[in-house]
C-alpha cells in the first residue's frame, strides 16, 4: 500500500462518478465492454462491504447517437442532401438516459446486484426538505446493498448557468454533481473516472507532460496547463480538478484515475499509488510526489554544484557538522531503528534481513579526492595538460535494509562533491527518515538540504530511472534480482554486484588450524554480508585423512546448515544443494603452496582474490577507503569495494597562452610527463 493512500483502509462509502469518454466509445455508441469491466468492479466491492453510490455522465451523447440512427433511416434521399440540424440537448438526454439505464439494470441484474435511478437538478439542491429526503432514500437503497446511479436530468433542467449555494457548492456538470453528492451523503472517497491515468502537468499527448500522482493546490495551481475540454463531455479535466479540490479541502478525499485500465477501481480501494491524489493534507505530507522525481534530481545536481565550489576544508567542515549532529541524536535515532527492528521481527521476517536493519556506531575519514591531479603532461613548450578527479554529478543509490548504509553514502557524496538520491527499504523506513532528517539538517543552507533526497515510496523508482539526462550513476544495493532489475530498466550506467556468493577452497596443501578459522570468520563473522562465505571447496584429499568432517563438524556446531555437491552429500549425509553459482565477488584459497596460491589469485577472475585471508576483508572501511558505497563485480569504472574514488571521474584542463592548431604547423609536441606537485 502506498504511504498517501493509506486512508483508503477506513474507506466504506465511495461516490463513483464514470464520465462520458469512458461511458461512450469513439464513434458516440456505448462501450459495453468497458461498461461491464467495471461494474464487475462496482459488484465486487459491494460484496466486500462497501457502498456504492454511482454518478454516470453520457445520457446526451447516448441520446444524440440513437437519434442521429433513427433519422437516417427514416431519411429520403432528398433529406440526405440537406445540411444536418442539431439536435435539442433536451432531446438527447431524454432518449439516452432512457437507454443508458435500461444498459445499466441489465448489467448489473446479470451481477446480481439492484440499481436505482436518481435524476436530479440544480432546482431540486435548493429545497432542504429534498436534501433531507435524498439521504434518507440513499440510505436505505445502501442498505439494502443496491447501488443508487445518479445522473443530471438534463431533459428538465431550467439552470443556463453554474449553480452556487450559500456554502459554495456548485453544480454545473456532473463532476460538480459528484462533488456535490459526496458532501452531501457523507462519502469517504470520491473517485472521479476519467479516459487519462489522472492530472497532467500539461496536456497528456504533449512530450514531457507528466503524470501528478499527488496535487497539492499550493504548488501546482497555476503551474497545470490544461488542453481542450472533453472530447465528448461538458466538462474536461479543468472540470474535474475544480470538483475534486472543493470536495478534497471539505474533508473528502478525491482521486482522479483512468476507467481504460483494468481493475483500477480495485487498484484505488487497495490503497495503490493509483491516479491523482487530493487530500486536505497533501500539502504536509513530504515525499517525492510532491516535488516529482526530476525536480528532485535537478535540485540535487544544482546543490552538488554549489557543494564542488568550496575548498576541501569547507566540505571536510561539513562532514564534521553531520557527525556531530549524528552524535547529538544518537538517542532518538537509536529509538527509531529499535522501532524498525522490533517491527521487522514482529512481521516474521528472516534473522539475516533483521541483522542488516540494526545500526553500529562507526567513523570514517578520509583525504580530499576531488581536484587531484591524477597526470600532468607538457603538450608543447608553454601547453600544459592536467588530468584531474572531479565528481560524477548525482547519485541514485537503492538499497534494501541497512540503514547505516545512508550515513556511509552520504559521507562519500558530501566528500566527493555528488548529489545524492536515495531509497532505503521499507523496513528501515523509520531509520532512514530520521538519518536523513538529521544528516541535511547539518549541511549549510548556502548548499542546500535538497543535495540529498530521499525516496519514500518504490513507485518513484521507474520515474528516477528515466532521468539519464540529470542521473549519472546508479549503483543497486541488494538482491541480485534487485539489480537485474535496475539494469534492464535504465539508460543510465548502473554499478553494482550480483548475489555476493564468495568461495573458500580448502587446498590439500592447506594448514588445517588456518583454514578452520578462514572458515569459521568468512561464515559466522556476519552472516547477512555480502562477503560472507556461500560455498565452501575442499580438495578431495581431504575425505580421506577426517580434514572434511572436521571443518564441518566446526560449521555446524555453530548452527550452519550445509548443503552438498554429489560427492560431499553421500559422504556427509547432507541435503543436496539445488545450484551453484559463481558471481565473480569474492574468492579464498587457503593452501601453504605458494605456486598454487599464485595461480590462483591470477586466473579466478573475481573482483577481490585472497590468500590465506577471509573473505570478510573485502570491505571499504578494512581496505582503508574510509568508507564504501558497495562492492562491485562490473568491469567497467570500479571494481570490487566501491570506496570515494568509484564516485568520480575525470576531467582535462589544459593551460596555453594562445596556440592554436592550424594543422599541426607550428607546433612542436613534446609529450613530456612532468612531475605532480603535491
């Protein structure tokens, strides 16, 4: 369920109002397909307990289709010939309404369900005896488990302009009447379906137009742009933007979606981040969907470029003020991760994913990486070449659990002069708040709190990853499936590794005490890493001289489940392993044969080989990079324990004093390295 939607699980009465572009196909006839899609949706629900109160629009358009068949045929050839003459409103809307209920009893006595047909005017809202009466007779149809359809009885109507009551209430079309209606009977949703997804920013076959999961009135109203009104309808988008404003700040939350999408009505009711949103208090709900994923992106780059401007010791300075701020609260962020954990465990979730969730107090330094002169080359006399370290521009990091990695990545983004996106997982959402909260709170405001932000909800992702233009590096912190994802899903270049499944081989030359620490470390030491041992390789040697059941006996002591190869599982008496992969994180051998141990560390193509060592050594911190974003198996820019150098790249300054080329003629290369001055 979607954070802004929660309120939908206390919802019970919802006034469904279905518009004419969904009620009428495009050449002006009913779409029974479409029609019957979602009065099975409008069945289900009222089986589940809801009420349902119907507003439809397309009496007009149903009625203007009918006549204008019935009078072709009734036509002479001569008729045929004469210029058409409109039909009266009034007209249309008495045949199609008579038609469009006969549709809908039908549909809905096929589902077993009673409607009732309610017509009304603006006359009649004038009269409080009838407000009165029109709830107490919606009421008892509700109860009864009917659903009341209601509809402007445009046939009668005398109203030649927008009615307004003494409380503001205006009734104009039918959005207005749905608006209307939901105040009047005390709906808890009104739900507005339209032939678009929802509220664009401009008009929606317009390029760069954008879906508004959220409006919030103080930042979009003027800033929307709407296109032409209904192609068959009163009213348009305009229309129902001013509906669903009035009736979300009375209290009723309105949610504007497509009725083309399968089970969208569902969709809403389960609390998906379906539509446009307006609520009354969108406007204090921080989240991305206020903002929009590439404003979010763009104020990060703007702040990472006022980030870059200061000399080394004014980010130093910052890294310092964030420290101390994360000191100063330590006791409330503990208290929100406690939260998270007990939550994590109360809802079943594995030891290992809990493991990940809790904080461990830790510090990182490190030296100043942006603005290094990497190479400095004489091109020519008086033509010098720099090559320098500068950073990458903005980050978008996802990861799942460990919370201590925002602390780590906005270390190295704050260092390396990067701005920061980032989406933690759920189930550290309350630790990821309040790190966020306390971490932008200490960073200047000649910076800028927006050089991190960071995503509520998973929903934003697909957006986030479309921004190539203003992303420059995603790096997936997590499942292998989680990664995959991310790479078939964006343009942007994304870094990261795969399962994490490191290997220790037990050589026959290895010395036993070592290899049952190596072991015993690479397994138990933190088992939820990403560097802890998966799979563990013995040479055959060792079946025979009890060197195996040894170094199992020392595992499953310590609760490890082990899981065999052929030969292990008939010599062990263990369960058969179902795979065996390799991703190219990790690898140990663990031998005294030094020839073998060469051999080794230069043909096991993985992004970190050790010797004699645990695997649990590949990490950023234990490396000496201070700190790590991730670990690594691409091939392309960092590999292995992704550290402040994996978030920069590099630049050419070049210092003349007026060469040109003019085709190589007058210039005499040299090519010369010169020394970097430290």
């Amino acid at each position: 369920m979607d954070p802004t939607r929660s309120f939908t699980k206390t919802v019970k009465r919802v006034v469904v109002k279905i518009g004419t572009a969904v009620v009428t196909r495009d050449d002006g006839r009913l779409a029974v397909g479409r029609l019957g899609a979602i009065f099975e949706q409008l069945e289900a629900l009222n089986s589940r307990g809801y009420e349902i109160i119907l507003v439809t629009s397309g009496a007009v358009g149903a009625g203007r289709q009918r006549l204008k068949y019935r009078r072709l045929i009734n036509s002479s050839f001569a008729d045929l010939q004469k210029p058409e003459e409109e039909f009266s409103g009034r007209a249309c809307a008495a045949v199609g309404q008579n038609g469009l209920m006969a549709l809908y009893d039908t549909l809905l006595s096929q589902l077993d369900v009673t409607s009732s047909q309610l017509l009304v005017t603006d006359n009649d809202f004038k009269n409080a005896d009838f407000r009165v009466q029109l709830s107490q007779t919606v009421n008892s149809l509700l109860d009864l488990r009917g659903i009341p359809i209601f509809n402007e009885n445009d046939a009668i109507s005398t109203r030649s302009a927008p009615y307004e009551d003494s409380s503001g209430i205006i009734f104009w079309d039918n959005d207005s009447l749905a608006d209307l209606l939901a105040m009047e009977l005390k709906a808890d949703l009104l739900l507005l379906l339209s032939d678009v997804e929802g509220l664009y920013s401009g008009p929606p076959s317009e390029p760069g137009s954008k879906l508004i999961h959220t409006y919030i009135r103080e930042t979009h109203e003027g800033l929307v742009t709407y296109g032409d009104k209904s192609r068959k309808g009163r009213g348009g988008m305009n229309a129902k933007v001013k509906a669903a404003t009035n009736a979300a700040y009375s209290g009723i939350p309105v949610i504007i979606a497509s009725g083309f999408v399968a089970d969208n009505i569902i969709k809403v009711l389960n609390g998906e981040r379906v539509g446009t949103l307006f609520h009354k208090d969108a406007h204090l709900w921080i989240s991305i969907s206020e903002v929009g994923a590439h404003e979010m992106a763009v104020a990060a780059r703007e702040c990472s470029r006022k980030l870059q401007g200061l000399p080394s010791e004014g980010r130093r300075k910052i890294l310092l003020d964030v420290a101390d701020a994360l000191e100063a609260n330590e006791s409330s962020i503990m208290a929100e991760n406690e939260a998270d954990v007990d939550a994590a465990r109360e809802a079943g979730y594995e030891e290992s994913l809990v493991a990940r969730l809790a904080l461990k107090p830790g510090k990182a330094s490190m030296e100043e990486p942006v603005g290094r002169i990497l190479k400095r080359t004489e091109l020519a006399d008086g033509l010098i070449l720099e090559k320098t370290s500068c950073p990458l521009g903005v980050l978008l990091i996802i990861f799942e659990s460990r919370p201590d990695a925002l602390v780590q990545i906005a270390s190295l983004a704050i260092r390396s002069g990067n701005g920061l996106l980032l989406k933690g997982g759920k189930e550290a959402k309350r630790s990821n708040a309040i790190l966020h909260k306390v971490i932008t709170s200490a960073i200047p405001s000649t910076i800028g709190d927006k050089l991190i932000g960071l995503v509520t909800s998973r929903e934003e992702i697909p957006d986030l990853l479309k921004l190539d233009d203003v992303i420059d590096l995603v790096i997936p912190r997590g499942s292998n499936k989680l990664v995959s994802q991310i790479k078939s899903s964006t343009k942007i270049p994304v870094l990261g590794h795969s399962d994490g499944i490191c290997h220790v081989y037990i050589d026959k030359l290895a010395n036993m005490d070592k290899a049952k620490r190596i072991a015993y470390d690479a397994k138990l030491d933190y088992p939820a890493a990403c560097n802890a041992m998966e799979t563990l390789l013995v040479h055959q040697d060792f079946a025979t001289n009890g060197g195996l059941q040894e170094l199992v006996s020392t595992l499953e002591h310590e609760g490890v489940t082990l899981y065999g190869g052929p030969r292990a599982t008939s010599l062990l008496n263990i369960p058969v392993a179902t795979s065996f992969s390799h991703d190219a994180h990790t690898d140990c051998i663990v031998t005294e044969d030094h020839e073998v141990a060469e051999l080794f560390l230069h043909q096991v193509d993985s992004a970190a080989v050790f010797h004699n060592a645990s695997t649990r050594f590949c990490d950023g911190a234990r490396f000496g990079l201070g700190a790590e974003v991730g670990i690594s198996t691409s091939r392309i820019h960092a590999r292995g324990p992704v550290g402040v150098e994996g978030l920069l790249t590099t630049r050419w300054i070049l210092r003349g004093n007026g060469e040109v080329v003019k085709g190589d003629q007058g210039v005499a290369y040299t090519h010369r390295n010169l020394a970097i001055e430290s």
